[in-house]
C-alpha cells in the first residue's frame, strides 16, 4: 500500500493504473483491467468519450461550483458513485469496508457488490456514506434473505444486475479465476463462512423484476440497460432508476459504447426514474458529457478499485477528489454552477479530428 502522501502523486488516470499494474499481481491486474473478447466495447467506451467536445461558455458570473446532488433521495456531494465491483478482497485486506469509508468520506454512495470478502452487515457497519447493494439474482429463497439482510442493515436501495444473463468469462479471466482458485480467495456472497463459491446462474427476467417489486418497500435500480425498449419496459416494471451500463466492456464485445446509446435511454425513460451511467468514465470531462445528454450521476468502476489497490480507503477518496475537482472546473468552463443548469447545448459531436491530433 502506497502511503497517503504519495497517492496524490498520481494525478492522471493512467498514472493510477500504472501503478496498480505494477503493485497486482498479474492474473489479478487482468480480471480488474480486462474487457471481453477483442476489447472493441472496452475501447469505444473511451473512444466515444473522445468524439464528444464540450462547449465551453464564458463570461459567465464566478459563483462557486455546487456539485451535490441526489439519488433516490440519497444526497451526494458529486455526482460520481462507485459501481460495483467484486472481488476487493484480492487488492485490499479491509475490502468493501475500505472502499465504503473512502466513498463516504468523499461525500458519494457505494454500491456493494455481490461477491465479496466481507458480509453485508460488516461493511454496513464500516460506512461512512450511503450504500447500495448489488443483487445478481438467483433462487428467491437465496435473494429474498439478501434482500431483507440488506434492508435491516440500512441499505437504501438494490441495484439488480441485469446486463449477466449467463456465467461467462472474459478470455483474458480463464487463467485469472484459475489461479484465484488457489490462492486465499474469500470468494462469496455475503455468507458466513462463505461456503458458496460459485456466481447465481438464474437469468433475470421481467416477471422476476416483477417479484422484486413486491418483496421490498427498497427502491430498485436496474443496471445494464443499453436500450431504449428496455429502458421503457424497466419504467413499465417499476424500476426506481436505469443504469446504463455495459459492465464496462466486460461482458459482450460487439456493442455501443454507454455514452453513444444515453440519449435513447433517456428519451424512453422520459423522466419517470432516474438515470445513471458507468462505462469508461476516466475524467469530470467525461462525466460532464453523460450529466449534459441527461444522466443524473455517473458511476466509475476499476477508477476506484486502482485507488483501493494503491491505498485502501484513502486511495478511493484520493480517485474520488480528483474527479470532483475535475467535475467542477468542466462545470464551470461550461458556464454552469450547479449540476441543474447542464444540459445538451453543452455537448457536440467532434466533426473532424485534425490529422494532427
Ligand atoms: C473488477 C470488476 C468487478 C465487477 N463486478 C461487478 C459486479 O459484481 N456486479 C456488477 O453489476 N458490475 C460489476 N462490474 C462492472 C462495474 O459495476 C461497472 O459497470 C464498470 O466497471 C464500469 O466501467 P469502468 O470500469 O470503465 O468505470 C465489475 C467491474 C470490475 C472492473
């Protein structure tokens, strides 16, 4: 672990990323890193960041920036959240309840992931902010228990994953999940003393969302949706919120970036829930982008894992910092103040990228 001082060296994303290659070991660097397949829907993520350019307004009056927001009724004091992401237990000894404290000390919500090093309760017990937990769903004994532990625990919300509908393994994890079999791997799902060590196989479907709906008063958030027609069935089936997600490329190759197939979603959810976005947020420019073309927050995933990998809690607060900062300069050279006066005059699409560049 990189002491604190030392954290706030690494200023761009790719310096964060360097250095958690060089700390990980290498199976470990690549289940975090890696994308399905080709990595083409890893890449576009970033490509199509890259074809969108603010626009910028200026003079405008110099009131201070006001990132804070809500979601689902949660305030956040940026509009970035940690996605979910399992495993942590494999960068950090204190887990989920590192990556909690450092969300909460930031000012932003977690989502705890599914697969985890340590239950539900416990990292309830160690946030400092907000949680979400993620559900993968799979027999409705086994999720309707998760569902009423995580309520009694203070969870405000499940974010139900959608975008898995069958266990499958980027190329690059093949190796990977093999070698983490073999290594002290506290692989499970919020069980004690973790005696599940496989992922849930049953796919999601919209009757079962139906069935969410009546065992919980918690609002639900449905995560990996990347279409309009699902977006409008998702509204149709009660959903509190839309995430749109690709799991950050890791799950089928051949697909639209997050930030390309935004507007449709938000169109088809016309307001009646709210919207989030993840996939290929590196920059407060590029979260920026998603607020303009109507997203209310924007999640980030192996961003604050490098920050948990480096230094635990005060690595994913660092990650975080970084990124409200960046949010409010991309703001304010927008001419906006507040997260409410963004909206799609402040984006266009690149026409012609100067063959210098
Ligand atoms: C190591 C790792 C594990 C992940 N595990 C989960 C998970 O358990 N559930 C889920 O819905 N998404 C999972 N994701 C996807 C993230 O929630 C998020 O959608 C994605 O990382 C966003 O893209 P980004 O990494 O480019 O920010 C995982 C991502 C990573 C990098």
């Amino acid at each position: 672990v990189v002491p604190a001082l030392s954290l706030r060296e690494f200023r761009t994303p790719d310096q964060w990323a360097a250095a958690a290659q060089r700390l990980l070991p290498h199976h470990i660097w690549t289940y975090i890193s890696g994308g399905a397949f080709d990595e083409l829907c890893l890449r576009r993520n970033r490509w199509a960041f890259e074809q969108l350019a603010l626009r910028p307004g200026y003079p405008r009056e110099a009131a201070p920036v006001d990132l804070t927001t809500t979601v689902l009724g949660s305030e956040i004091s940026l509009p970035v959240m940690l996605s979910p992401a399992s495993q942590q237990i494999n960068v950090h000894p204190d887990a989920e309840a590192a990556t909690a404290r450092g969300a909460g000390d930031a000012g932003t919500l977690m989502i705890v992931p599914f697969s985890v090093g340590e239950r539900l309760e416990r990292t309830a017990e160690a946030a400092t902010g907000p949680l979400w937990l993620n559900v993968y769903h799979d027999n409705r004994g086994k999720t309707q228990a998760m569902v009423e532990r995580a309520a009694a625990a203070g969870y405000r919300a499940l974010c139900v994953t959608a975008d898995n509908p069958m266990p499958f393994l980027k190329e690059g994890d093949r190796r990977a999940w093999y070698l983490m079999q073999f290594q002290e791997v506290r692989f499970a799902l919020h069980e004690d003393p973790f005696p599940d060590l496989t992922m849930p196989m049953r796919a999601l479907t919209w009757d079962e969302l139906a069935w969410f709906r009546e065992i919980t008063s918690l609002p639900i958030v449905l995560k990996g949706i990347v279409t309009a027609e699902d977006a409008h069935l998702a509204v149709e089936h009660g959903v509190d919120a839309v995430f749109v997600s690709n799991h950050g490329g890791r799950m089928i190759d051949a697909q639209l970036a997050t930030i390309e197939v935004l507007p449709e979603v938000v169109d088809a959810v016309a307001g009646r829930a709210e919207v989030y976005l993840d996939s290929g947020i590196r920059r407060g420019t590029d979260a920026v982008k998603a607020l303009a073309l109507g997203a209310r927050a924007v999640g980030i995933g192996r961003p604050w894992y490098w920050g948990l990998a480096l230094g635990g809690s005060d690595g994913v607060r660092t990650v975080l910092e970084q990124l409200r900062e960046e949010v409010a300069a991309a703001l304010r050279y927008c001419g906006c103040s507040t997260l409410t006066d963004i909206d799609r005059r402040a984006v266009t699409t690149v026409q012609r990228t100067p063959a210098a560049l």
